[in-house]
C-alpha cells in the first residue's frame, strides 16, 4: 500500500522533479500540498503548513522544497506533529538548525532525510567503487553553468542564506564527499561577489587531502553555451571521469556500464530510499556537503566583479 506524503513549497524543483518521482512511485501516494501560489491538479491544497498538519492526520511523511533560508519552522512545526520528513537540499540555512532538527526528529521518534539528489546521478556509485583501494593523485571539479538559463528569476537565492553559486556547487560537493574513499577539508578559497548581490556567482576552492593529493572545484554561474558538471581524477591505476552530473562515467577514457536494476533518475531513488527509512525506522543525515559551503564562507577571500541582472 501507498504511503501518503505532502509536499510543502510547489515550486520549480518540485514540479521538474518531485512531483512527477512522486506520481511515478507505486510506494508513494502525493495527498496534499502546501503553497500560497501554485497548486496541482486535484492534489489538495493549503497555504499554511499549520492547517494541513491539522487536517491531515493521516499523512504521515511531509517533504520539504522550500527554500532554505525559512525552512526551520516548517520542519519544526512536521516534526512536533509527529511527521517523517524530507529535505530538499541544502536541509537548511545553517548547520546549527539543522542539528537541532536532527535532535528534534531523534526525540520524536520521526524519521529525518537530508537528501542529496546528485549522490543518485546514475554513474556515482560506479565512481565511488572505482576510487576504493586506489591512490588519489589529483581530483578537479568543474561546475559552470547559466544561471538564466537554470535558475531564471529566482531572487531568493542571491539574499543572504540562498548560497548562490554554491546552491549547484553543493551537488558537486555532495558527489565529492561520497565517492572520496578519505575526507577532506578547505584549506583556501576565492568567492567572486557581483557588486549587486549578497552571494556569489563564482567560486575557485582549494582542498587539502590526507595524502597530500591535489584536490580543487571551480564553481561558475556564467558559463553560456555548452554546460559542464564534470569531475576529473587521476590515480595511481588510472583516469576517471564524471560528466553530465554524474550520470556518465569514463574510466581510461571507456564509457563505463552501469546498473540499470536501480530506480531510473535521480529523484525517483531518493524517494526509494525514503521509503526504506520510513519503513525501518531510520534517518539519513548528512552534513558533510554543506559544511564544506559553510567553511568556503568563513574562509573565502572576498572578490567583487561586475553586477549581475537577470
């Protein structure tokens, strides 16, 4: 039987993404929404999170995709309901309400995911597995895309708390932090300001490895034409590379062949897992990505450059 699941901010991501993964799942039945815009066709809506907890007992898993910055008392607000929840990334504006929320979530006995949809692109599993048992020498992000074209009108995330560039670069370093068999940490960084914007568009990143390898990610918001989300390394038995977001992998330069058993794309298998915690009981909180952005904030020289209009 379908467990019933409310989406709380329908939105872009949750109309590309969430919504059609969740339509799609035989584990998942979308009862209601809530937003003060947009609604969907026969979903029931309401435009206070407060009225649908209300109404709406018998839902028992909420997913949040609002934007991070008020995300807190929404999450808040599920979890002293008694309600499972999902968070779109990144799960908040800081690290510090997101532990609460975690500590919250433990006290209530609710389960708790900080998704990272890019750990689902089809091929980083593959790329994680090649890594293990091999000797890093050096690994090169490279995540340039058209913010008008991808992220087109939406303010929030050029205020204080929306990450601008890093809201993408966040999903590199999620792939980075899961396929690296070591952890590693910022050493040095350059964030590049528009002079009429509070976050950056652009971001160079300097990583410091336990084995000394060369670890580095080059963020920007003003690529035009093609597109690139690619991950580059060598190792002392050979090349890899993740391109297209991690969806392709090139070994040597050969295209690798993956696993097509799993659920296909990357939001219909964050919703697999979430069914798997909701069912044991379980919470999947990592912080790992985000504490990386955080730490490129604290240490990051400050670079103005030319206003940005959308």
């Amino acid at each position: 039987m379908a467990t019933k699941i409310a989406i709380v901010g329908v939105g872009k991501i949750a109309i590309d993404q969430h919504i059609p993964a969740l339509m799609a799942s035989p584990d998942w039945e979308l009862a209601a929404t809530v937003s003060r815009n947009t609604v969907v066709d026969g979903i029931e809506n309401f435009t206070e999170i407060e009225d649908m907890l209300l109404a709406r007992p018998d839902i028992p898993v909420v997913s949040l995709c609002i934007p991070p910055v008020p995300r807190f008392a929404y999450a808040k607000a599920v979890i002293a309901a008694g309600r499972h929840i999902m968070l779109e990334k990144p799960p908040g504006a800081t690290l510090s309400e997101v532990q609460i929320l975690e500590d919250l979530a433990a006290r209530a006995g609710v389960c708790m995911f900080t998704t990272w949809h890019s750990r689902e692109a089809a091929s980083v599993a593959a790329a994680k597995d090649w890594l293990a048992g091999r000797t890093l020498r050096n690994l090169q992000i490279n995540w340039k895309e058209d913010v008008r074209r991808w992220h087109p009108n939406q303010d929030w995330i050029w205020l204080a708390g929306g990450m601008g560039v890093f809201d993408p670069g966040i999903n590199a370093l999620s792939i980075l932090t899961e396929i690296l068999p070591d952890p590693v940490h910022l050493s040095a960084a350059d964030l590049f300001f528009p002079e009429n914007r509070a976050t950056p568009i652009a971001a160079a990143l300097t990583f410091s490895h336990p084995h000394g390898a060369d670890v580095t990610a080059d963020f920007d918001w003003r690529q035009e034409g093609d597109q690139t989300w690619e991950i580059s390394a060598t190792t002392d038995a050979g090349t890899m590379k993740l391109t297209a977001g991690g969806a392709t992998l090139h070994i040597d330069g050969i295209e690798a062949v993956i696993d097509t058993t799993a659920p296909r794309g990357e939001y219909p298998r964050l919703y697999a897992h979430m069914a798997q915690l909701v069912r044991t009981g379980q919470s999947d909180v990592d912080l790992r990505p985000m504490s990386l952005v955080l730490d490129a904030f604290a240490l990051g020289t400050r670079r103005v450059v030319s206003a940005f209009h959308d």
